[in-house]
C-alpha cells in the first residue's frame, strides 16, 4: 500500500516541477506530506521487518518442538528405521532452511502478486493489442517456473542426503577420535572424508547450478517481452499508421521492466521454496511414522508375575522370526535367569514384557492381565530395564541416577547406590555425587557405568526389574555383592537377568535357556544339570576356567 | 553491553570476511572474468533499454512523420531490434556464465572449507575433545559451512553490481549539480551509517544464532543415542524441557539476526524517499533562483537520478543478511581452525628395514643417521602428570617393560591406570620426567610413527558404517581376505562373524549397536591380531567378553602377547596372573610390584584386592 501512496505523491511532486509551479507554501505542504508518509513507510517497513522475523522463527522453533515430540513418542521400532545422523539434521539444518525460506520470501510473496496485478491492469487498459505478449509470455513463464521447481525438488533432496552423509562420517570420526589417534589412520579418515565431500560438493554443484538458470531464464523472457512488444507495436504502428501506438509502447516498456521485476522476485522465492522443499520433505518423514505400539489400556500394574503363551516375534520390516512360541510362566517376586549363546533372543525377549517392541504373535500377560489392558506409562514405569549398552548422559552422577524422576529423596539415591555397589567409587570422586559425567559417559570405565545404570534402574522402584548382561563387565566379587543386596532389599520384585555367565544366575529361581530363539529347557541350575543339554556344556566349561583361576 | 559490542565486533567482522575472502584468493583469474560478465550483463541491460525506448520509438515516430513507406521503414527497424536481440542474447549468455561459475567456485570453496575443518580435526590436541561434544563439532560441518552458502552463490555478484551502480550514479549527479548532489551524499552517508549500526547488532545475534544452533545439534545427538533410555526411563518431559530452552534461545536470536538485517531495507527506502522530497524541493528553490545552469530539464533528469542512487542500495541491503549469517558461520568455523594442535616435532620415524616377514624386526626408529631397530621395549622415568594444573594424576611412576614381556597394572578406579596409557601415546604431554620407546624419548618420536609402533585396544571398541571385514582391517588397510579371517579366528570371532547375514561383508550402522560388547571387544581383539606392532596395550580389553568366550581366547591372547611386549590394564586378575610384573596404583603412586606370586606372599595392597576386601572397578 504504502508503495503505491508513494508513487503517486512522486509523481505529483515530479508534475508539479513538470508545470514550474513556483508556489512555494504548496511546494512545502506536498513535501512535508511526502516526509510524513516516508516516516509511516517507515514504520511499516520495520513492522513488517519485525512481524517477519518473529513469524518465521516462530514457524521454525514450533516445527522443531514437533519434531522433537514426535520422536519422542516413537516406538523402539520406529527409531530403528532412522540413522541417527540423519535425525540430527532432519532437526536442526533442515528446519533452519525453512525457517530462512519463510523469512526470506514472505515479504516478495505478498507483495509481487500486488505489484504484478497492478502493472498488468494498467498494461491491459493501455493496449489489448500489446497486451497479447504478456498473455503469450506469461504462461509459458509460469510454467517454466514451476518445471524448475519440479525438477529441483529431488536434486535437493539427494544434497539433504549428502549432508546426512557428511554428519554421519563427522560423527563417527569424532565417536572414535582416540582410537584413530592411537592407529595413526587421520590420513585414511581424511581419505574417507574426500569421498565423501567430493560426492557433496558434485551433488551441490549440480542442485545449485541448476537452479541459478533460473536467473537467466528470466532475463531472457524479459528481453523477450521487449522484443515482442517491439515487434508487434512497430507492426501495427507502420500498417495502421497509428501514431498513438507509438506513445503506447513507450509506456509499455517501462511497465514491462517493473512487471518482470516483481515476476522476477517471484520467481526467487520458488526457488528458495524448491530448495526448502527437500527439507520439508525429510521433515514429513519423521512427522509420517507413526508408533505401531496402540496405548489403549487404562489398568495400573500391581502384580508382577508374568506369563509368555505361545509368544512369537518378528522385528518390524525383517522376516525371520527371533523368538518362536516362546510360553513360560514367572510367578511374581522371583529370581529368573535367561541364558543362551548371542543372538539367540534374550534381549528380544525381555523387550517384548516392556512393550517396547510389540510381539508378532502369541500373548502375554503381567499379573494375570494381557499387557495390552495397561497404559504403556503404568509399564514403563513398573517395569525398569538396564539395557546392555549403558548410556549416561552429560551431567553429574545424580542427574543420571535422578534420571527420569526428579522428586527422589537423597536417602533413595544413596541406599540405590549402595545396593548397586557403585557408592564406594562415586565417594572415591572429587565431587562424589556431583562428580560430572562427559556425554555417553565416556569418562567412566565399562563397570562403573553398568552400576550407575543400575542404581538408575532400581531409583525407578519397578516391580519388575530386568538386568541385560547388566553385570558382564563387574568382577566375580562386587557381582556377588550386588546380587546379594538386590536379593536383600527388593524381596518383592519379579528380577530377571540376562547373562552368559552361570555363575551369575545358577541361584536362581528359575533358569530359561534359549537357544535360536526358542525355549530350550527351563528349570533350576540343580534340575538343568540333571540334563545333557547346552546348559550342562556351558556349566561345565565355565567351572573347569573358574576354579583354575581364582581359587588355586 | 553497547561497549563490548563496540570493540568486539566491528575487527572480528572484518577479519572474518577478510580470512573468508582469502579462500577466494585462488579464483582470482575467474573472478576478473566473472566481474566483467556481471558489467556486461548489466550493461546489456541498460543499453538495452536506451535502444529499446529511445532510439526504436525515435525511428518510429520519424519514419510515421516521413511516411515512409512500410518496407524501407521496417528495414531500419529490424536491424535495431537485431542489434538489439544480439546485446540481449549476449547478456543472457553472460548471465548463465557468471552464475554457473559462481556455484562452482561455491561448491568449491565449501568443500574446502570442510576439508580444512576435517584436516585440523584430526590435528588437535586430544584435550580439546574433551571439552566439546561432538554435536557441537559436527555442526561446523553442517550448520555454519551451509551459513556461507548463499553468500558466495547469490550475493557476491550482486554486491560487485550494485558498488559499480552507486559509483557511476553518483558521478553523474556531480557532473548535473554539485550543491544538490551534497544532499545525496548526506543521504547516502547517512544509509552506510544505519547498515554499519544495524549490521553491527546483526551480525551479533548471527554468531547467537549459530553458537545455539550448535547447542541444539549437541543436544540432539546426545539425545537421540540415548532415546530408548529416554523412553525406558520416562525422561522425555526433562529431555524435552531442556531441548525447548535451546530451541527458544534460537528463536529469539535467530528473530533478532533477521530482524535487524531487515530494518535495513524501510530504512533505506525511507531515507531515499526523503532524499528525494528534499532534493525536489531544494531543487525546485534553486530553479526559482535560476541556479540550475540546464534549467528544468537538468533538474528532471538529476531528480531521475536520484531515485535510480536508491536503488543499488536496495539490492545491497537483500545480501547484507546473507553476508552476515556468512560471516557468522565463517567466523566459527575460523575459531575451529585455529584451536592449538598437538605439538609433533619429533625427528625419529618408522621405516620398514626388512621385507622378510619372520625377521626379528622388520622395522625401525631413525632420525637419519642412527637405525634403532623396534623391540618395543618401554621405559617411564619419573613421570608426573597433571590434566589440571596442581592436580596431580601421576606422580613419580617410573618402571620398566623390557621387551617381550607382559607388564599389569591394577588399582582402583582414579588411580591412573588409563593415563599412563594416554601418556604413552601421546595424547597428553608428559608435566616432568620422561618417556621411553627403545631407549629414544617419545617426545623425539614422530607422532605418527609412534602411534604406528603401538596397537592400543580399549574396552570401546569403535566400529564404522563398513562391512565387518572393513572394520577389522581397519587398522591394516591392505590386510588379505586370508589375514582378516585368520585374525578372527584367533580372537574367537570368527563364529558369530559367520552367523551373521552376510558373514564377513555384513555391514554395521550406528556403531554397531545390534552387536553386544563382548562380540565388540572380540573385534577389537582381531583388529590386534592383525597388527603386528612389538609393544600392544590392552585398556580392559576383554571386559566384556562373557566368561564362555574368554575362555576360548585365553590361548589365542597368549599367543597374541608372546613375541612382543604387553602393557594390560584388567579389573580381571585372572586375565594378569600370568604377568611378568604386576603394578599396584593408588593414587598416582606405585604402591607394589611383583609377579603374582611374589604380591601374594606380600600380603599387601594386592593381596586385598585379589581376596575382595578391597573392590576393583
């Protein structure tokens, strides 16, 4: 609006110099007017500077809290189907290129369309005749435009994956600095990295070069339309003899630089679009997974006994099936022991009582429930896991022990710790329980990390708590120690444990052997013996090593 | 804070878009070319117009007056608009020229600057990765090196066209009239001052803007590693509080680099309308006091010209957010590329001396003139070492490991174990004694050869998005198919290797989460297997190993450790029984040493340790 006010003051100022107008308080009234609405353009343009700024950021920070919910609220299988690398730009690169894109094009985007239908109203008053070049050109325009965008939607999408590529070589190198250090491979890391970037920079190159046509594409339809306009006013001036013709074109062509220039800025933001394209479409992708885990169930978890009838599972997009009619029964508040070479489903199973992967087929109840008839946050609250690989995370030792939840009495953390037998190395610390941890908990060595992971778990007071491999990097003794104060403190709790080492679950109440993911035999340590089966071998072989060793 | 900005910024702005303008330094020759396209292509433009609207219309009119008849007034016609049409294909050419040459050399100078990053990356001391995250660090990759895309791409040619538009203006305002054209200066001073205050503050919240959106990667990397835990332990409320504030932080800072890029633009276009309502009135006075030489028509055209004098500034103003969301990410990136690196003047490096593959040595240290031949025979000598100053970790460890033999360490946790072992690599420097690799101080080594000399295996073993086979030979990269699998089966890796889907060529993401420790560490045992370095470290190198396995390799280690010289770390007495000296840390300090048997007897710190009344960790 203001754009057009201050067109036609100029041009009244201009006429009035035109007409030498010498009336110099009229000369002052119009000047101080043209002062005055250059300060309100002013203040609209810094309005609309600061409702731009605000509105694209905004658009960008909703997006990424979105995004951010939506992995939250993803399945254990739905986070399998994404590499982490390409999660981390998906929220943080991808969604400053739309928030930029916004910016960027918000204010051409209202305003060309405005400026583009004036100068074609005035253009189609002014001459019909000429008027037919606009009518040829601009179509044929808008359909180049929207073929480039087309076509450069997939060229971008291939740069998103090529940046996913770089972040993932980055991160590995960073992952494994030490270690690359200490092999002297830097220069092979360098080498990987080439390939790499080279494959960028040839995907970048041809994404970019391709949409700067753009630029050129446009200029030439311009200088088309003045040919044309040329073309046909001379034409049609020479045959008609029409003098006003003549005038016409003049004017024509003076609309045809301010038409294409708001065509051009047009034009911009589709290709800022396009580019931003690639970016909304990874975004969609993390928005268009969808847990396939239905939280339905209303009931409260109380008891902890658990039954598998006829369980089998199969992970999501994979066709062998890692556990097969799986059926035991554990009565609540007892020890279990799963055992089984790698990769004979042990994980798998107790992943499935948690609900964080959902089984294939079969059932299986907690408490005489389906678990399907409990809300997922009753579970996962119930039901606390120290997974295998133990992962801290930046903080002190108590964030990671408070992990979860932050109400928890100071005396809990220090009984936990205790239990988990992690006290006496958190109080050998410079800070004992505001000791820092570095990111992944790399300044702790492989036991000390399984034993806060435990605490953490058992600070979650479950009534069920599974331990996977959760003792293989402890020594024999703090091992003992540990299982005696959980058999002492947590009487009530169903404790299962995964573990290749006998002597870590021979007391237990009941001993599942996997073997392939079946159940291979269930019993006690003292009735699997009786058999001739893969416990009996395992038994044998680890007890020949255990008293060679540490009781000579 | 108006003060600091005052001095911080305006030097780091300009050093920045100096350095970054340096990488353009070796396009020079390109870059002429490009300047003269960008002139012709505006040229081509303008002379465009001046044929187009003055000399065709004039040739119109004329030949309309003349009533010429229709042929021979057609003719002149056409070869204008020919000439016209050749200026015009020419501009196009020139525009797809310029632009195509401009995204190479954008391409080019990004994948440089990547280069670079990664290349000082792997130069820089170990201490700096401890105290940044690596979603910080990948976000110079990323997020900054993207910052100085647009910059290069769109506006650089831009800027060269609107500088060479505001000189020419503004010559031909002084030729009209030299009063007037004062106030057209004033007016132009007056817009660099309010681009030079707004930048100022601009390229501030830009540096925010990018310092926060490395948080942000550093935040969401840590927590997408540890989603599941996030999920298992009901975190996400914490997890997404603590995400929101950074994301909100961005926000803010992100709004305000924009914002204060995007006053620019009303500003300008108000100063130049003011400009133009004084210069008309002013004018207009000056005309009634006839002091305009060329009367009314000079004052239209210089009025003419005072509108076109905003326009290159408008343009101007479009990039200045791309120069400084450029200078910004460039600015971090430079920061990154001048962190201290690790220090490497040593003058012995590794040479091959023998091809004979049963030969004693086959390698060796020299620095020219002396040929020490690798035993791997290790030495500390009075070692002290501190990763923060009068914070003693180490304290006056000497010992020795001759070669062939296998030296342990045991000790509580803080004890000092893993340094020793960091020391020895290099990774820190040593405070005061020294370090020994067959007699030669390793500071004397060349970094590079004296890692080379070392297989070192920790308790993370750290595998790559590569098949199986690839990991493993890793660390020898011209291994056979032969080697690799001999190597696996001697680290008792072989069997679950060959379960896997696709065996040896299996291919491991994200770090190998689908395989468990123990199988990690059995491949990290194969990658030393491989390697047939005199000296081999082991930092709780089977930590993981289940019990069953251990077992399996405890031959294959023996074998492994023999024929050279073993420094072992393990909370497992069992894996050091066999050592030929075991030392006990406490504290920094040697408090034993011994064989086994010899500490047994002893009845000391060892001896608690291995009846458990004291614990390991």
């Amino acid at each position: 609006m203001n754009l057009l006010l201050k067109n036609g003051l100029n041009e009244t100022v201009i006429n009035n110099v035109y007409t030498y107008s010498l009336n110099l308080d009229y000369l002052f009234l119009i000047g101080g007017i043209m002062i005055l609405f250059a300060l309100l353009a002013l203040l609209l343009g810094l309005s609309t500077a600061y409702f731009t700024a605000n509105a694209g950021r905004y658009l960008g920070e909703e997006l990424r809290k979105a995004e951010y919910q939506k992995i939250l609220s993803y399945s254990f299988a739905n986070l399998d189907s994404f590499r982490i690398n390409s999660l981390i730009t998906r929220i943080t690169g991808d969604i400053q290129i739309i928030s930029d894109a916004f910016c960027q094009s918000l204010r051409p985007l209202l305003r060309s369309p405005v400026q583009l239908v004036f100068a074609l109203s005035f253009a189609i008053i002014m001459s019909k005749d000429l008027s037919i070049v606009f009518a040829i050109i601009l179509p044929l325009m808008t359909i180049l435009l929207f073929f480039m965008a087309i076509r450069a939607k997939p060229r971008f999408i291939k740069v998103q994956r090529a940046l996913d590529k770089i972040n993932l070589t980055t991160e590995e190198s960073l992952v494994a600095i030490r270690f690359i250090r200490a092999n002297a491979k830097e220069d092979y890391e360098n080498e990987k990295f080439e390939s790499v970037n080279s494959e960028n920079k040839k995907i970048a190159t041809k994404a970019t070069s391709f949409i700067a046509f753009n630029s050129a594409i446009m200029q030439g339809m311009t200088y088309t339309c003045i040919l044309g306009i040329l073309i046909v006013g001379t034409n049609i001036s020479l045959t008609n003899h029409d003098a006003n013709m003549i005038i016409n074109m003049g004017s024509f062509l003076s609309y045809v630089s301010q038409l294409l220039a708001s065509l051009n800025m047009i034009s911009n933001v589709f290709m800022t679009f396009s580019r931003s394209e690639a970016s909304k479409e990874r975004i969609k992708e993390v928005f268009e997974q969808t847990s396939e885990i239905e939280d339905r169930g209303k009931e409260e978890l109380s008891d902890s006994s658990i039954v598998f009838k006829n369980v089998s599972f199969i992970y999501p997009n994979h066709s062998e099936k890692v556990l097969d009619d799986i059926s035991f029964i554990i009565s609540s508040g007892s020890f279990i022991g799963i055992i089984g070479e790698t990769g004979s489903g042990k994980t798998s199973l107790v992943n499935l009582i948690s609900r964080y992967y959902e089984k294939t087929e079969g059932d299986i109840f907690i408490g005489n429930k389906k678990i399907e008839e409990y809300s997922l946050n009753s579970l996962h609250s119930n039901i606390a896991t120290a997974f295998q690989i133990p992962q801290l995370f930046k903080g002190t030792i108590l964030d990671n022990l408070k992990y979860g939840n932050e109400n928890i009495d100071e005396k809990d953390v220090i009984l936990a710790s205790k239990i988990a037998e992690c006290y006496p190395f958190i109080m050998d610390m410079k800070d004992n329980f505001n000791s820092l941890v570095s990111s992944r908990g790399t300044s702790l060595s492989g036991g000390q990390k399984q034993r806060v992971a435990l605490a953490r778990a058992l600070l979650k007071k479950p009534k069920i708590l599974i331990l996977d491999d959760s003792f293989s990097a402890l020594d024999r003794i703090t091992e003992r120690k540990i299982k005696d104060n959980l058999k002492k403190y947590l009487s009530d709790t169903t404790i299962i444990v995964i573990s290749q080492k006998i002597s870590t679950i021979e007391d237990a109440d009941m001993i599942i052997v996997l073997d392939k993911g079946k159940v291979s035999s269930i019993g006690t340590s003292k009735e699997l013996l009786e058999q001739d089966g893969i416990y009996k071998s395992i038994y044998t072989l680890q007890r020949k090593e255990d008293y060679g060793s540490i009781t000579k | 804070m108006a003060v600091s900005l005052n001095r911080a910024h305006p030097q780091d702005l300009k050093k920045t878009i100096f350095r970054l303008f340096s990488y353009l330094k070796c396009y020079l020759p390109i870059l002429i070319i490009v300047f003269f396209l960008v002139i012709y292509s505006s040229l081509a433009n303008i002379v465009g117009t001046y044929i187009s609207g003055t000399v065709i219309i004039n040739q119109l009119s004329d030949s309309l007056a003349n009533n010429l008849p229709f042929d021979v007034a057609i003719k002149e016609i056409a070869t204008s608009c020919l000439v016209l049409l050749v200026i015009y294909i020419l501009g196009v050419a020139s525009n797809i020229l310029y632009t195509q040459i401009m995204v190479r050399i954008c391409q080019d100078v990004l994948y440089r600057l990547r280069k670079d990053l990664l290349l000082r990356m792997h130069k820089l001391k170990i201490s700096y990765f401890d105290k940044h995250t690596n979603g910080e660090i990948m976000s110079y990759y990323t997020n900054d090196v993207d910052s100085i895309m647009t910059m290069i791409n769109d506006s650089l040619g831009n800027i060269i066209l609107s500088l060479c538009n505001i000189i020419g203006t503004i010559t031909c305002l002084f030729l009209i009239n030299v009063y007037l054209s004062l106030i057209v200066i004033f007016f132009i001073a007056l817009m660099f001052l309010c681009m030079y205050f707004s930048s100022k503050r601009a390229h501030k919240y830009f540096k925010k803007q990018q310092d926060t959106l490395a948080k942000i990667n550093s935040a969401a990397e840590e927590d997408l590693v540890g989603m599941k835990t996030i999920k298992a332990y009901q975190h996400e409320k914490i997890s997404f509080t603590n995400f929101q504030n950074l994301n909100d932080n961005w926000r803010k800072d992100a709004a305000k680099a924009f914002f204060f890029t995007q006053i620019n633009t009303p500003f300008f276009v108000s100063l130049s309308y003011l400009n133009f309502s004084i210069s008309a009135i002013v004018g207009c006075v000056f005309l009634s006091l006839n002091m305009i030489a060329s009367g009314i028509g000079g004052l239209t055209s210089y009025l003419v010209f005072v509108r076109t004098a905003a326009q290159p500034f408008n343009l101007f103003t479009q990039h200045i957010n791309n120069i400084l969301s450029a200078s910004a990410g460039a600015e971090r990136i430079f920061n990154f590329l001048d962190e201290e690196i690790e220090e490497d003047n040593g003058k012995y490096s590794l040479i091959k001396i023998s091809d004979d593959k049963n030969s004693e040595s086959r390698y060796a240290f020299t620095d020219g003139e002396k040929i020490i031949p690798l035993r791997g025979k290790i030495a500390f000598e009075h070692v002290y070492f501190s990763y923060v100053p009068n914070k003693p970790i180490l304290k006056d460890i000497s010992f020795i490991a001759p070669e062939h033999t296998k030296v342990a360490f045991v000790g509580s946790t803080g004890a000092g174990k893993t340094t020793i072992i960091s020391l020895l690599a290099r990774f820190y420097k040593v405070d005061q004694g020294r370090i020994t690799y067959d007699g030669i101080d390793i500071q004397d080594i060349k970094l590079n050869s004296l890692r080379r000399s070392l297989s070192l295996v920790t308790q993370d073993t750290h595998l790559f998005t590569a098949s199986i086979k690839d990991n493993i030979s890793y660390v020898r990269r011209h291994s056979s198919e032969e080697e690799i699998i001999e190597a696996s089966k001697k680290a008792r890796a072989d069997y679950f290797i060959r379960r896997m889907t696709d065996k040896y060529e299996t291919i491991i993401y994200d770090d190998g989460n689908n395989l468990s420790q123990g199988e990690r560490q059995l491949l990290g045992l194969a990658r030393a297997t491989l390697l047939k370095t005199p000296l081999i470290i082991l930092d709780e190198a089977t930590s993981n190993i289940d019990t069953l396995s251990e077992k399996l390799i405890h031959n294959a280690l023996k074998d492994l450790l023999s024929e050279r010289t073993s420094i072992v770390i393990a909370h497992r007495l069992s894996t050091i029984k066999d050592a030929d000296m075991i030392y006990v840390l406490s504290d920094g300090k040697i408090i034993e040493s011994g064989n086994e048997k010899m500490l047994l007897e002893k009845k000391g710190a060892y001896y608690d340790l291995y009846t458990g009344n004291k614990e390991l960790a």
